[in-house]
C-alpha cells in the first residue's frame, strides 16, 4: 500500500482571521443599521 502525503501549500489560517475581520465591515455596508429596522413586541402571557 502506498500512501501520499501533500503538504499545505500555504497557510490558510491568517486568510481566515482576515476574512473573519472583514466580515462584519461588509455586513454593516450592506444591510440598514439595527436601529433602522422595525421593532416587533410581544406582551408576555402567563
């Protein structure tokens, strides 16, 4: 039996800090601000 081994070509973690750094940037630019939306309210019920 003969087994392959591939080594990472590059080191994909800083990539994924990176994307999750911008992630929250991109949301924001393309949805409204919260205080924008609508409120919905419920009365508790017992």
């Amino acid at each position: 039996m003969l087994l392959t081994v591939f080594r990472k070509t590059r080191n994909r973690e800083t990539d994924q800090v990176e994307r999750a750094r911008r992630a929250p940037k991109v949301c924001e630019a393309e949805h409204l601000p919260a205080a924008d939306h609508e409120v919905y309210d419920r009365e508790e019920q017992r």
